[in-house]
C-alpha cells in the first residue's frame, strides 16, 4: 500500500479550537432550538443512526426467520409486520434523509460558501416533523404493526387488512413533508447563496447530485402524498377512487405511488453519488474527469427518473405498449448511471490513488453500485422482468443499490467528513478493517438472494421451500458479518470523539471551501465571505496556497 | 470569536443594518429574494399535489363520461359562481393588502386583510351549505351513498325538471360514486388549504395592527398573498372541470 495522503498537525501540541459550533452555546435547548446547519445535520445524523438500528434489527430478525425452511421464529403475520416496517423504517426514515440531512444539511453552506441555508427555521422544522413521524412510526410499530408492505398495495391496505395502515400512512406523509422542505432548502440555498466567484461549474459535484435530488424531493414527494391521503380516505369513508366495485382502478393508485417511488430510488441514490465524486478526487489527487457531464448526469437521472415509473407495474396489466416504452425509458437511466461510473473510473486513471477508509467505501459503491445497476437493466426488459419480478432477484438487485450502494456511500462520506464535523480523526487501521468486513458481509448476503430469485424463491414469504436452505443460511451468515460490520463504526466512531487525533483543518488535503476553516466550524462557518477564485478541486491551487502560508507564518 | 464579528462586520462597513435582516444574508434583497424563491417552489409541490387528483379526474372522466355528466348536474351552478365571486373577489383584496404593506399604509392593510377574511369564511360558508346539500340527498361516497337520483332521475324532480335526464344503466349510474369522490377530496383539499390560510390571515391581523409589514420587510405579505393566489387558482380549475363543463350534454 502507498503512502498517505493524511497530513495531521503536531499532536503534541494541537488543539481544538476553543470557538467553534459545538461549544458555542450549551444546553440541550440551544440545540433543539438551533438555526444552525451543521447542529441539525448532527441532530440529524443521530436520529438516522437511531432508525438505522431499529430497521437492521428488523433485518436481522428477517434473517434469522429465513435461517430454516420452516416458519418457525414468528409467525407468517409476524412476520409480514416485520419486513414491512424494516421496508417503511429503512427508506422513509434512513435510506431517505440519510446522506441529504446530514452531510447535505452540514456541508452544502460550507461548500458554497454560504453562513447557513437559505431558511434555517425550516430546516430545523424539517427535523421535527421527521423526528414526529418517527415517533409514529414507533408507535404504530409497538401497537401492532402493519403488514401492506412498504408499497401501501390498494385493495389490500384499504380493504383486507385490519392493521394500522392509517397511522403508518400518517408517518409516511408528515415524513415527506419534512423531505420536501430538506430539498427546497437545498434548491433555494443553492440558486441564491452561493459566494462571489462561486458559478455553477465551480460547485463541488457533491452540490450538483443534491440539487438534482432536491428536485426529485420537491416535485415527486407531494404526488405520494396526495397518494397515501386518498388511500386514507378510502380506508376511512370509503371514496371510491381506487376500489373496482365502484368503478374505481387499483393501478391509479399505483402510478401514483411509483411516480414517487421510482424517483425516491434517486432520491436515495443521487446524494451518494455525490460523496463519490468527492472522495474520488480527493483519494486520487485529480479533478474528477468529465465534470460537466458527471454534474448533468445528476440532473439527467433526476429528469429520467420521472419517466420510468411503471416498469414497477409490468405484470399489473399495464398494456404492452406503454411496457415497451417503458421499458426503454428504464433502459435510458443506465447512461447517465454509467457516465458517472466510467468518469470515476477514468478519474483514478493516473491518480496519484491511496486507500483510507473512504476511498475502501468508494471502491465498494463502485463495485456494488455496478452490478445493482445492471441487473436493473435486466428487470428493466419486460420479458426477463415477468420471470424475475417478486423473487429475491428484486430484492438482492435493490439492496444492492441501495445498501451496496447507497449506504457504503453513506459510510464514505461520514469517514470523509467526520474530521471536518468533530475536529478528530477516527481511527484508521480498524475503520479499514470494518469497511472490508462490511464489504464482505454485503456480497455474502445479498449475493446469493440473486441465485435464489432466478431459482424461483419468492420474495415476502417466511417459508420456502428445503432444497433453498443452504443459499439462504449464506445469507443469514452474511447478514451476521455485515451487522458487526455497522456496529464497529458506531464503536469506534464514538470513541473518537474522545480520543481520536487532533485532525486539523485539513487532514486530507481536500480542494474544497470547507476544507480551508477550522476543524469543527464556526456557528457562521466563514468569519470573512470567501471568494471564490479558482475551479474546484484544482490541487495546484491548494499547493500554492499552502505555500503561501508556510512563507506567511515562516 | 471576538476576531470574526470584528471581520464580519468591518466586511459589512457602514450599511445599514435593517432589524429584520437574517444573520446569513448578506443583504435584505438577497433574502427577500430567497424567501420569494422558496414560496414559488413551495407553491411547485402544491402543484404536484394536486395534479395527482387532475390526473385521477382527467382517466375517470374520460371513462365515465355519461356518469360524469349526470353526477354534474347535482351542482348548483348559482352557489358555484357565487363562490367564484367571492374568491376573486378576495384575491382582490388581497393583492390591495399587499399593496398597502408595500406602500406603508397599516389600517389599509389590516383593513384589507380583515376584508379577505371574510370572504374567505363567506366561501367556506356556501361550501357547507352545498355539502350539506350532498349529504341530504345521500351523495356523500361510502356506506350511505344512494344511486337514486341517477338509476331514477324523475325521484328527483328539481334535477330533473332543469335538465331532462335519461336514466342511467345501474352499471354506469356507480360510477357516480367516483365523481363524488373526486368532488368531496378536491373540493376538500382545497377547502383544507383555505381554512389553513384564513387561519394564518388571522395571525397576521393580529401582528399587522401592531404595525408588522408596514416597517418595509413585506416578504412575508407578499408570500402569503402568492399562496392565497394560488389557493384561488385552483378554485378557477376546479369550479370548470366539476360544474361547467359538458352540463348540457
């Protein structure tokens, strides 16, 4: 392995700046009342982590449940509340606000060089209105579950089942709103705060992927609002708009709700791609290739994201006609996806590469996020996705999007950032170690779900057939390894906010605006408006800056 | 710390610094700016969501077209077009009150805001005596919902006489059912979004006669005055698709 990059200051003599956001005021009201980003980015982050652990949980229960051929661990109504409430918990209160609300909130001021986001009331408003439909979420959970499925599927949730639909749907609702003030913050702090000098190609691509996610959050969250709220009504009053019996169409609901859903795949996806192209560059000493066309990617997927809603539908009875089309439109989203892939590729060629956590968590989003897009490709042609569709083929190629991907991300951007946001360093050996197992595990689990889906196992099922076991035990396997592949970074995460090394305002030798102030910072980020005078990620115009101030202080 | 705010503020030289601007502005045009930005957008996703309910107007009505006809002439185009009235006539108001902030004028203000108040109770006021109209003759969807007057048309003289309706086949004559659903939600959303305006119209009665607005910062006026526009544009949507059109086919 080569050299580092990591350049700490002397540790004997380091210290935390004594001034700075989190010291600035005390008491837990100062944060709950706070306008400021990065405090709610971290009220955020625990928050999330919080969801996190409850839905893996539910995962890991899934798992020990599918451990044998038998229902065995709960009971097969159980046991749909479970996977249920894992799908609600994991996308409307992790997968969702994870990378936006945390490191988004935290560092697109930063970025571009704003003091704050434009409406940091509604920011914090945001956090209360996810932490309410947290709290619901909870409590539907404690008083009995629900067992429609993430998906809400009408006739079943407005007419058979007897579980809490209505206070799930609540959750689900008041979650998008706070999703969509998260993403008109973004596009409003984006258009109107951006410092002198900062232009729209001089944003980090890291900007660039969360303005394109915002747009999803902004135009498709309220679709699947007005979607849960008829369903509602149905299941209270009884409106006819979704049910047969009075003429109404159990497909409207969902292309309502995909219309959402689909995009909302983006919306988890888009910010991480984000991270990506961050710690790319900085990993490998080079500006990301092709940035243009990495940051019209971004808006690219968000704009073909709202087109290919029905391939969720293929064997619904859509007609053939819109199946072909799209099926076609699915097929577009791979080009962009691949734009960025091929970019990042061509970004480490001739890099000068080195291998911190980060950069491991890269390599795995690259690897996992691959194949989780290509055999979106195959469930995207109409023919293979009828075979495919409902077996654990769908379930392992959007976990792997999602947790391969997304969620590797997710790490790579806390381990990036988490000097900037603590001022410490987390510790480099077993981090690295972590990001490996967490690898492993993820390939073990989820990989052989694809050989079990093209078997013919059905996905939502607590029993399955004998001859699936031994693929199944794998997974649970797999499962085990990657939980204690998320539990070492909450470990030694944590650890480090104590002990960790003094990281300096620049351990990484990063080219962007939050990289030149002080390790945590300021409550106004910028004690001057900085200026923006150079492209970004334009190594050479660090190396003079640095130079100028060795001659400076010298 | 004491360094920065001395930075910060030799930064800012000798401008004037007005109460009400933000800490991370740099100027109160960059503010008013951003606030009018993020009400537009706002407005966006209002849009979103009540275009699902179009779109689910827009597939039933192509569908059940007779259905949809017949079920129309359960409205009353006079209170109808008295609450068109009555929502322009407000969004008038309105715009006078923005106007007032913007000019200075408090008493013309909370004058005019009062004035859209009232039309605006005055509008939820004929909203319920329709409703209550639907709920008599059983046309409220779900458990009580009757076919009568479609499957019958003469039970129902006062329809009847005005427009001579054929009865309908008890096949088409349900799908009635999904018209009055999408009546009682989209006239329900918006009904919805009037109560939340009228109350936050009250809320500003109350802060502008102690003077709010009238001070220059009108942003907050002015975006509530898009909002009130908006809620009324969708009203003008409304009323066509559910009372006029096709009536007299």
């Amino acid at each position: 392995m080569s050299a580092t990059i990591v350049t700490l200051p002397d540790q004997s003599t380091a210290r935390i700046p004594k001034v700075n956001f989190i010291t600035k005021e005390n008491g837990l009201l100062s944060w709950l009342l706070t306008g400021d980003h990065k405090r709610i980015a971290i009220l955020y982050l625990i928050s999330i982590t919080f969801f996190f652990f409850i839905g893996g949980a539910l995962a890991g229960l899934i798992r020990l449940e599918l451990l044998t051929p038998q229902a065995d661990l709960m009971a097969t109504d159980t046991y749909n509340k479970v996977f249920t409430m894992h799908g609600v918990i994991m996308i409307f209160f992790f997968l969702v606000p994870s990378v936006p609300a945390t490191l988004g909130n935290f560092f697109i001021p930063l970025m571009i060089g704003a003091k704050d986001l434009a409406l940091p009331k509604i920011n914090l408003l945001s956090w209360y209105l996810y932490m309410a439909a947290g709290m619901l979420a909870i409590y539907t959970m404690a008083t009995g579950g629900v067992d429609t499925g993430w998906t809400f599927t009408t006739p079943l949730s407005t007419h058979y089942v007897n579980t809490n639909v209505l206070t799930t749907g609540l959750a689900v609702f008041i979650a998008g709103f706070s999703s969509i003030f998260t993403g008109l913050n973004f596009i409003v702090t984006i258009h109107k705060m951006r410092c002198p000098g900062m232009t729209w190609f001089r944003m980090p691509l890291f900007v660039w992927a969360h303005y394109a996610a915002s747009i999803l959050m902004v135009l498709g969250t309220p679709v699947l609002a007005i979607a849960i709220v008829l369903v509602a009504l149905e299941r209270t009053i009884g409106i006819g708009v979704f049910d047969p019996t009075k003429g109404g169409d159990p497909l409207l609901f969902q292309h309502l709700f995909w219309f959402y859903s689909h995009p909302a795949v983006y919306i988890m996806i888009l910010p991480g791609m984000g991270v990506i192209s961050e710690t790319i560059s900085t990993f490998s000493r080079k500006r990301v290739f092709g940035y243009t066309a990495v940051a019209f990617s971004s808006v690219a997927i968000a704009v073909f994201g709202f087109f290919v809603w029905a391939h969720h539908m293929f064997i619904m009875g859509i007609s053939n006609y819109s199946m072909l089309v799209f099926s076609l439109l699915t097929m577009l989203v791979a080009v962009p996806s691949a734009i960025k892939i091929f970019n990042w590729t061509f970004t480490l060629y001739k890099g000068s590469i080195t291998f911190e956590t980060p950069m491991l968590y890269t390599f795995g989003f690259m690897g996992l996020f691959t194949i989780g897009g290509l055999t979106g490709v195959f469930l995207g042609t109409s023919g293979t996705d009828i075979h495919l569709t409902e077996t654990y083929f769908i379930v392992a190629h959007f976990h792997f999007v999602m947790v391969g991907g997304m969620l590797m991300a997710f790490l790579a951007g806390i381990h990036f950032w988490w000097p900037k946001m603590t001022g410490r360093m987390y510790p480099e050996k077993i981090s690295q170690l972590a990001a490996v197992v967490t690898f492993i595990g993820f390939n073990l689990t989820f990989f052989p779900q694809f050989i079990l889906g093209t078997l013919g196992m059905p996905r939502r099922y607590a029993a399955y057939p004998p001859e699936f076991q031994v693929l199944n035990v794998f997974s649970t396997a797999g499962a085990t390894i990657l939980g204690v592949g998320y539990l070492l970074p909450i470990l030694y995460l944590t650890w480090s906010l104590k002990y960790g090394a003094i990281a300096g305002s620049n351990p990484w030798q990063a080219t962007g605006l939050e990289w030149q102030i002080q390790s945590p910072p300021l409550t106004e980020n910028f004690a001057v408006t900085p200026i923006m005078d150079h492209e970004c990620y334009d190594y050479e115009w660090l190396e003079k800056q640095t130079e100028k101030e060795v001659a400076s202080v010298g | 710390m004491s360094d920065s705010t001395a930075l910060a503020h030799a930064e800012h030289g000798h401008e004037e610094h007005p109460s009400y601007l933000r800490h991370h502005f740099e100027n109160v045009e960059q503010q008013a700016d951003a606030a009018g930005f993020a009400m537009w957008l706002f407005l966006l996703t209002e849009v979103m969501f009540f275009g699902g309910l179009f779109t689910a107007y827009l597939i039933y009505r192509n569908w059940y077209y007779p259905a949809f006809v017949q079920a129309s002439h359960q409205l009353d185009i006079f209170w109808g077009t008295l609450n068109t009235a009555v929502l322009i006539t407000s969004s008038f108001t309105m715009a006078m009150g923005v106007w007032c902030a913007e000019t200075r004028r408090r008493s013309g203000l909370v004058f005019c805001l009062i004035l859209t108040f009232i039309l605006g109770i005055g509008f939820l006021g004929i909203k319920t005596i329709e409703y209550k109209e639907k709920i008599d003759k059983h046309h409220v969807p779900g458990f009580h919902y009757s076919l009568q007057s479609f499957t019958n048309p003469q039970s129902d003289p006062e329809i009847y006489e005005k427009y001579h309706d054929k009865p309908l086949a008890l096949d088409m004559a349900r799908h009635t059912e999904v018209y009055f659903s999408l009546y009682f939600v989209m006239t329900g959303m918006h009904a919805l979004h009037m109560i939340i305006g009228i109350a936050i119209l009250g809320f500003m009665i109350f802060r502008a006669r102690g003077g709010a607005y009238t001070n220059g910062h009108v942003t907050f006026v002015e975006n509530f005055g898009l909002y009130w526009h908006f809620v009324d544009i969708v009203w003008i949507f409304l009323f066509p698709l559910l009372y006029l059109i096709s009536r007299h086919q």
